[in-house]
C-alpha cells in the first residue's frame, strides 16, 4: 500500500501516516463516517465514461438461446457438422416446376441437354418427345428457320444428336390440350383396325399394312393418323409403340413399328446403317429403255409453285442437296404404255423413289406431285391414285432373333389395276439380285 508524504503540517494529510485516498464523493456521506462497500462501486461505476449507444442498434429481440448452458460430454474427435434443411416454404411443388416451365418456353430461350437416353434420336423425334404438345408442322418450321441450335450450331430435322449436345429451344407458344377422357369404346375400335392391318407382330416389333391415304404423322389439319392411334397401344408403363420409319400419306405398304424404346433404338440404328432392306413395287407411265439400272443424284428440297414442297434434282453442292441412290427392275409391261417396276432404294430420302421416277421419264401413275408427262391420259379403268407399294421389308431382329422379312399385298386400287393389265403378282421380282449399297 502506497503510503502518504509529509506536507506542511508535519504528517500527512490524512491524518496519522494514513493512506491518500483523494476527494470524498459528494455521496459518499456524512465527513467522518465511511461509505459502504456497495456505495463505492456504485460511485466508480457512475464515474466511469459510457460510448453513446444508438437506439436503432439495440436489438429487443430475445436472445437465441435464453436457457442456460449445460455443458455436455461428447466423444473426442471432430465434430460433424449438422445437416442443413432448406425451409419447406422454399420448395418448388410440381405444379408450380410445370407452370414456371410453361412461362420460360412462352417467354424466352431453353438450353436442353441430351441425355444417354436420347443419343443419336432424329433432332425431330427429340422434340416430340420433349415437347408432345408440339405439331409435327411446327417442328419443321422452327428447324427450317433456323431458330433450333445444337451446340450453336444449324441444325436439320433429320440430324442425330449426341449425349451432352446442347439444344436452344426458341420461345414456345405451347396450347395446353384439354383433357378429354379417353373412350373405351373408340380404343378398342382404334385396335381393331391395328390388328386388322397387321402383318408381324412380336414382343419388340410390329410391322403394319399401312393404307394409302392415311397418314403416318400428324400435321396442318392431319387429326387421324398412325402416329396417333398407337396410343391405344400404350403398355401398363406408359410407353406406347413407336415410329421408326416413315411412308409417305398416300404409300401403302410395310410399315415398321417398335414397341419399347429398345427396339426403337436398335431399329433406328438398323435403317441409318442400310442394313433394312426395303423393296417396292410401282406402276410406272412407259417402260425403261434399260431394263435394270442404277439411279444417282442429289435431291434438294424446293417450294413449288402453288407454295407445296417437293424434291428436285439438284448439283452436288447446292444447299441442301443430298445424295439419293436407287436400283430398278423391270418386271412386267403392257404395250410399252405402263410398266411394273420394283425398286430398292439404298438412301431414305424424302420423295426419294417418286422423284427419281419422274427424273428418269416414267413417273409413277397417279403421282399428283411428280407426274410430269403433258397429255398423258390415264387408260381406262385404272384409278388416278398413287401406284405406289412399300412390298417387302427385311430387317435383323432387334435382338438378334434371326430376320424379319414381311411382305405387303397389293391395296385394292393396284390390284384392280393388276387384275387390268394381267400382272401375276407372284411373278419373279428381279430386284433381289441388286446391290444393297
């Protein structure tokens, strides 16, 4: 204890060599009499300088965890942090994901990603089956316009896609379809008439006898087509049978169908490798000077002149021209006026066999596209429809059991025709012996 110094007076201040303790507080009471203990701190406390305090900043509310705090023992080692769980008010429900994804198709762009699944699909069957709501004349015209992109890139209908791509989706006007309970009765009216025009059918595969004038897809004012009866065909799983190739409306013939997306896969793999062989049968205006040949040129799409859209001979080069090949065979003829012709196409182009009638002098009869011969009069009795028959498809099994080769009957205007002319169907068809590529 520090000890006071001498002053004037001879001992210190204090009193007798008692210790300096400074000014009394005026609170401190009355002179002679020491304040508490209590008093002191009080004192000094009231002394001690305080920072000014904002009262925006004073929080009132209650602390996190008002309890008291009892330590409790935990295992050595360290510590695992507590998984987080997002609020339950912040997830998204389904119907809320759907309509926030209607918005951005309706509003703006989408970037896709391919998945495993759809490796090497047809950019068209792609978006079909990501966009069901979409008409098949809509798909081809934002392809055709270029407003689809794979990986920034212009992009054909036809062309395949490759796990990882990105797709754009432009912005989608996308009309929700009302429900409509589905009717028993017109189910099993839409099967029977699948099962009356079938021709094979196994577990993977089906192969139909499409009629002409019906169409295989849907398009501008198309409502009944192939594609659209197959949903009566939908398994238990919600898979329904698929296309995996396509004739055109008014082309009768052998029609491929996969039942699971196994088979549609392998199938698709099969007709882009050329390993189906497809033969067709065609009543055609004249006969060929060369009674079995070989037709090579490039096709490319043109508007024509009543704004419908057809192929035409188009130079190696030119934009959008591709090749085409196609072998033929004279069957039979009558009077050098018509002739039977069986054809096997090597390409799949659209149009393919009807342009190349056309290119080489005989059109098909009844081609209301490609029929170019001025003055040409149809003989008597034959029907002004296309002649044209998808007769025989043979294809390896999907999985690998053995081959599937089917044969298509003549649709009953060309069997009128036949009858006519005095074809024998069961005639040699020399076309077997042409090349495959």
């Amino acid at each position: 204890m520090r000890q006071g110094g001498k002053g004037t007076g001879g001992k210190g201040a204090g009193g007798k060599g008692g210790v300096r303790r400074g000014p009394r507080p005026a609170s401190a009471g009355p002179v002679g009499k020491r304040p508490s203990h209590d008093a002191r701190r009080s004192a000094r406390a009231a002394a001690r300088p305080r920072p000014e305090r904002d009262e925006a900043a004073v929080s009132t509310e209650p602390t996190r965890n008002p309890a008291p705090h009892h330590p409790v023992a935990r295992a050595a080692g360290p510590r695992k942090p507590a998984p987080r769980k997002p609020p339950v008010s912040d997830m998204p429900t389904r119907a809320e994901i759907k309509a926030e994804t209607a918005q951005v198709l309706a509003t703006g762009v989408q970037q896709l990603v391919v998945t495993p699944d759809e490796n090497e699909m047809r950019i068209d069957r792609f978006l079909e089956s990501r966009f069901p709501q979409l008409s098949f004349s809509h798909i081809q015209r934002i392809v055709r316009k270029g407003e689809l992109r794979v990986n920034g890139k212009r992009a054909d209908s036809k062309d395949r896609l490759e796990a990882g791509q990105t797709v754009r989706i432009p912005p989608l006007k996308l009309e929700q379809a009302a429900e409509r309970p589905r009717s028993a009765k017109a189910d099993a009216d839409t099967l029977g008439f699948l099962r009356s025009i079938t021709l094979y059918e196994d577990d993977d595969v089906i192969v139909l006898n499409k009629p002409a004038g019906l169409a295989v897809q849907g398009g501008s004012g198309t409502t009944r087509h192939v594609d659209g009866m197959l949903d009566a065909m939908m398994g238990k799983d919600g898979q329904k049978p698929r296309l995996v190739h396509r004739l055109d409306k008014d082309t009768s013939g052998c029609l491929v169908i996969a039942k699971s997306r196994f088979a549609a896969a392998t199938l698709a793999k099969t007709f882009r490798s050329r390993s189906a062989r497809k033969v067709y049968w065609a009543l055609v205006a004249g006969v060929p000077r060369v009674r079995q040949g070989r037709i090579s040129t490039y096709l490319a799409r043109e508007e024509a002149y009543d704004g419908d859209q057809r192929m035409a001979v188009a130079k190696h080069g030119d934009d959008g021209a591709m090749h085409a090949v196609t072998y033929y065979a004279v069957v039979e003829t009558a009077a050098q006026k018509l002739g039977w012709l069986s054809l096997k196409p090597v390409t799949g182009r659209t149009h393919q066999l009807r342009a190349h009638a056309a290119h080489i002098g005989h059109p098909i009869i009844g081609d209301p596209k490609y029929f170019n011969i001025a003055n040409w009069e149809l003989p008597g009795g034959i029907q002004n429809k296309l002649h044209l028959l998808a007769r025989r498809i043979v294809l390896p099994h999907p999985r690998g059991k053995g081959t599937i080769d089917v044969s298509a009957p003549l649709p009953p205007h060309m069997r009128q025709s036949w009858n006519l002319l005095g074809f024998e169907d069961a005639h040699y068809d020399p076309i077997v012996d042409a090349p495959d590529e």
